[in-house]
C-alpha cells in the first residue's frame, strides 16, 4: 500500500496542477482517445455485433449441483467451425434428485452420455440435457457424469463461438458473457455455482496454438498432425468466463514479481500486430503493481495474467487470460481491473452487473488518476457527460435477460463507476479504500458471488455511515440532480449563494449532496463544500477579494447538471420567498427552514385544498437565519395541503404533499 499513500499525497498538488493547467491543451485529443478507448470496452456497443439468433437469453434455472471439478476435452480445425469433444462433470447434489439438467444448445448434437462409465437416458429438448440415472443421486455424495458431444456451435450475444482470418489464417474463440457458456459446451450456465477446478485439453492441427484459462502444462503431439494442449486451472471460476482461442500466434512471456512471488505475464498476438503490442503491453506490469498495491494481491497469482488477440473490438476478462481486440491503456486496465472486481468476486446476478462493470471502469479511472494523473479530468468528464446525455435509466438492471440493457455503456458502466467515485467523495479516501479491500478480501464473498448489500456492509461498517438512501436514489432510481447555484457578493465581501436542485427523473425527488464550490478572484481562489439537504438552500460566507467567477464541483465528483448564474438581485428574490419545506412529500413531520432571522412572531398554519385550517402553530421569539421549525403532520391523511406562514403583515404559501 506503500506506493498509493505516497500518491494519495501527492493529489493534493496534482488537483492544483489541473486546476491552473489550461485542460483545453489537452482535452480535446485525450478526450478522443479517452473515448475511443472507452469504446472499446463496452460490450453492448463495439463489441462483435449483437446476435439474437441462435443464443439462449435465460440463464440456467438449475442450481442444484456444486461442480467441483470439470475436465473439457475438445478438438477442432479452425479452418471449419466444426467442434467435437466431451465434458467431465464431478458434482456434488445440493438434495437428493434423480434427474440432472445439463445446458446445451439445441444446435448441438448429444453423442451419448454415461454415468459411472454406464450409458444413461437423456432428453435433449428446449436446449437443455434432461438425465435421468438409474437411482437417486444422493444429496452431498460425489457423482459424475460424461457428455459426448459436436457439432457447429450457433455464435450469439457477443459472439460466443467465432471465427474470422486474419492475414489469411483462421482464428476461434469463444465470448461467453453472459449467456452463452451453453452455445459451445454443455455447462451449467448460471451465477449460482462456480467450478471449483477445471482441466482443458484442446486439439488443433499444428502449428496453431490453443489458448485457455490457467497453466499450460503440456502440448502433447498426436499422430495425426494435430497437438493437445492441456490447460489446468485451480481457483473457483464462473462459467461465463471459462474459454479458449485458437490461432497461428506469436508467443512472447515477461516475469513479473508480485508480493515476493514470481509470475508469468504470456500474450498471444497476432504476427503483423507483434511490434505494436510489445510495446503497448509493457503498460500492465505497472497496472499490476498499482492494484495488487492497493486491493490486495493478485486473486490467481498462482498461475499466470495474459492476453490473447482476438476479432472484436473490446475485450474480455476470461479468467487468467483477458481476450484483447487491442492493446488500448484504458482497456488494458479495464479487464485486468476485473481480475479482481469480476472474476475473484463475481456479480450474483445479471441485474447487478455494476459490481463487475462499474469497478472495473473506476479502476481504469484509479490508474490515470495515480499513474497518468494528467488525464483523470478528461477521463471523469467523459463518463459524466455521457450520463448526463439522457435524464433517465437505473444503474440496477431491471431487465436481467437483456443483453443489450446488461451491458449499457452510460448506465452499467459510466454511471456504475460514479456510484463508487460518489461514495469514495461521501465517506473518504481512507474508508472507502479499507471498505474496498475488506469486500475483495471478505472469506464470505472472496472466489464467490456477491451483492449490491454485500458491498453496501462494508463501505456501511467501514465508515459508520449509513448508505441506505444513496443506494436507493442512485442504484435503484433514475436520473440525476440539475443544480443552479445563484449568488452574489455585496460591498462588505458578503458572497450570498443559493442553491436550487431539479431532478432529471420523477423518481427522486431530491438528491441530498455535499457539494464543492471553488471560489475565484484576485489570482486567488478558495474551495468550499456544502451540505445540500433540500431543494433549496441559502448560505453566506465573507470573502476577501473581489469575485470574479465561481465553480461547481470543480475537480469532478459528483454526477449532476450544473449551472452557475450571477444574481445581483438575489436578497430581494430570497425575501419574496423566505422559507422553504422539507422533506417532499412530507412524511410524519414537516420542517420549515427560514432563510432570514425574523424579529416578529410568526404564525404558520397549515390547510387543506378547501382552505380549512387542520393544523396552527405560533413562534413568538426570534428565529435565527437557516432555523428549522418541525410540525407534526402525523395526523393529517394522505393528499395536498398548503403551508401558510404570516408575520410582519405579511402572507406567504407553499403546496406541499402528504404521502
């Protein structure tokens, strides 16, 4: 953690940096770059072109088997699509059952299936395998089953099962995420289950290399010309991320010293590409320094980081071995990222998918901000311009069965990324890195699935705050806060600022924010933050030099639409409207916030759309500015009142709702 304090220090001075540098330099040609390299990653948008045919859009329904060892055994020419192999499931019923559901594709032939070396009945219908045994497999005992199998896998989603060529020379592989596991093996294709441990053998004629997740431990020639190549792989992995590529590589391997540990850095390229990406790949050394620094060590250290080259435009973080469309820094950083936040801890379900998505785009943000620090600006203003591109949608994936809602760039994967930059402004940069590395290091969830409520405990635990409403406006809610911040400064140095807040979305009706105001002047600027508990707030601070400009949110933390709007006027404005009321709707209670000190004794009624009066209440003393005054409304039923506020001869109302 050495070196990320030692930067942490340093941000102080990079903000200031930034802050006087002229961003329009270098904004506009990092902000392309930026965005391209965001491109790349966003698997609904650049990836291989969506395919609805052929793909199976439901996850499995069966968890009822801990698979805790499975060996594939497959061979290929990857001049034809063409697949044949078998599959070697050990499992261990969760309950007595007599019947195991196995997911494969309908396109795909079942040869014959065996138990104990002895064929069984099947059903192969709906693209699932039905097996029936000759008796009850018993809850807890180890079984296994074997499944022969071929035939041309159908490519959906992504492209779960592809081939193209690439300087006249075939190249397979497999993308899987999320559905399509069952498109090319038969799998238990669900978030509910990991393999404990996996062996891969994978036979191609020469000289193609055969890729896959884990160690190589062999390439065993046959004697029909073609090679075996045997991959074993021994940490828990999701099926989604199990897979293998196929093509005539070019192999090259660094070392990399990882927590006093040695290990393998191997990258399959393509050969017209070898140049370029020997260079660009000298970049994740350093990236696995940086996070193995501050989230822990590297969750398969054991065994090796790689990448290989395949056809589509991003990436994908397959277990061990990320498959790269191209060597881009921010997409290098974005699945390597995963290995941790993904892989190690795996989303518990589609509808969360920001577990995976949103760390994994915030640490690419974490890595210029820290390594590149120039470009953090560039980077965050990016992502908050393409949420701010529409007012609605939820980071939460309501639709869990659609793959293109998955995987929305501005939602599950800008928007879940400034969940965690919002948090990290909310409770600090110690809590929310001690949060983060007790999550990724939790016994409970670490090689396992986690939960939005998972991760909610220890940003919650860590730092004594409640998330509870964060959450639920910014997780499961759409939209975002629109801010106009009006002020003005008067003769004395007096800078009076009134914020007003609009959401985007009807389904927040305020976003509580603490906001940062950088004040500018005479060469010389101030920064302050502000607690914005209601729609509209006043405050006043005395200031020594004459303002020239004023700044919301000025180094990018938070997600909001912004306006700044000088006010000469703005004292008379807040008289016309003294006082403001929250929460909206009110609930059991309803306060009443005066923006002025008021001498004289103030008379606040409350009535309803008749105009008969259903609740009085009497302030005799001063009320100081910024005081709030609480009515009880736990009587009043449900519907549309009036607040009524009188003093000085003067009348003033608001509408209010009682939910």
């Amino acid at each position: 953690m050495g070196k990320a304090k030692r930067q942490f220090c340093d941000l102080f001075f990079l903000t200031f940096f930034i802050s006087i540098f002229p961003l329009s330099l270098i904004a506009d040609d990092k902000l392309k770059e930026i965005e391209r390299g965001f491109d790349y990653i966003v698997k609904s948008e650049l990836k291989t072109t969506y395919q609805t045919q052929s793909f199976l859009r439901q996850a499995s329904s069966n968890t009822n088997l801990n698979i805790h060892f499975a060996r594939l055994e497959i061979a290929l020419d990857p001049n034809e699509t063409f697949l044949k192999g078998s599959v070697t499931k050990y499992f261990i019923p969760k309950e007595n059952t007599n019947t195991l559901s196995i997911d494969l594709h309908q396109e795909m032939q079942v040869d014959s299936v065996k138990i104990n070396n002895q064929p069984v009945g099947y059903q192969h219908l709906a693209h699932k395998i039905e097996i029936t045994g000759s008796a009850t497999f018993p809850a807890g005992i180890t079984d296994s089953v074997t499944i022969w199998y071929s035939g041309e896998p159908p490519s959906g989603g992504f492209g779960s099962y592809s081939r193209e060529f690439v300087d006249n020379s075939p190249v397979i592989w497999t993308l899987s995420q999320p559905f399509g596991a069952s498109n090319w093996w038969p799998s238990v294709n669900n978030l509910a289950n990991k393999i404990d441990s996996l062996d891969f053998y994978i036979s191609v004629p020469e000289p193609f290399k055969a890729v896959s997740n884990g160690l190589l431990k062999e390439v065993k020639p046959e004697t029909n010309g073609y090679q075996t190549w045997k991959w074993s792989h021994r940490y828990p992995i999701a099926v989604y991320l199990v897979a293998f590529a196929v093509g005539d590589y070019v192999f090259f391997e660094d070392t990399v010293m990882l927590d006093g540990k040695e290990m393998p850095l191997v990258h399959y390229v393509y050969p017209s590409s070898e140049a370029g990406f020997r260079t660009q790949v000298d970049e994740t050394i350093a990236l696995l320094e940086f996070f193995s620094d501050l989230f822990g060590e590297y969750p398969f250290i054991d065994e090796k980081y790689g990448h290989v080259q395949c056809g589509f435009s991003g990436g994908m973080e397959h277990q061990t071995i990320s498959f790269m469309g191209s060597y881009d820094y921010q997409l290098i950083a974005h699945e390597l990222a995963h290995q941790w936040f993904g892989n190690k801890i795996t989303c518990a379900s589609w509808s969360e998918i920001w577990l995976n998505e949103g760390f994994a785009t915030y640490l690419a943000g974490l890595a210029y901000e820290f390594l590149k620090p120039i470009y953090r600006l560039p980077y965050q203003n990016f992502h908050l311009q393409r949420i701010l591109s529409e007012p609605d949608g939820s980071v939460y994936v309501y639709e869990a069965d659609n793959v293109q809602r998955i995987f929305n760039g501005r939602l599950s994967y800008s928007k879940a990324s400034f969940l965690l930059h919002m948090i990290r402004w909310k409770i600090g940069d110690e809590d929310f890195f001690d949060a983060i590395r007790n999550y990724i290091s939790d016994p409970q969830l670490a090689y396992g699935f986690a939960t939005t409520d998972d991760l909610k405990y220890h940003f919650e635990n860590t730092s004594g705050k409640s998330l509870s409403l964060f959450f639920e406006n910014w997780l499961y809610s759409e939209g975002h806060p629109q801010v106009t911040l009006n002020w003005h400064q008067n003769e004395s140095g007096e800078l009076t600022m009134r914020f007003v807040q609009k959401t985007s979305h009807s389904s927040v009706d305020f976003f509580p924010l603490k906001i940062p105001v950088r004040v500018f002047g005479a060469g010389d600027s101030i920064d302050y933050v502000f607690d914005t508990n209601f729609p509209e707030q006043v405050f006043a601070e005395n200031i020594n030099f004459s303002i020239d400009s004023i700044q919301l949110d000025p180094d990018i933390w938070l997600v909001m639409e912004k306006e700044v709007v000088p006010d000469p006027d703005i004292k008379n404005n807040l008289r016309a409207n003294p006082f403001r009321i929250y929460p909206v709707p009110a609930n059991d209670e309803l306060n009443v916030r005066f923006l002025f000190s008021i001498s004289e004794p103030v008379v606040m009624n409350i009535l309803d759309v008749s105009g008969r009066k259903v609740l009085a209440h009497e302030e005799q003393s001063l009320i100081l500015k910024n005081t709030d005054i609480t009515l009880n409304t736990d009587n009043l039923s449900a519907g549309v009142y009036f607040l009524e506020v009188i003093s000085g001869g003067e009348s003033f109302q608001k509408k209010f709702v009682k939910q």
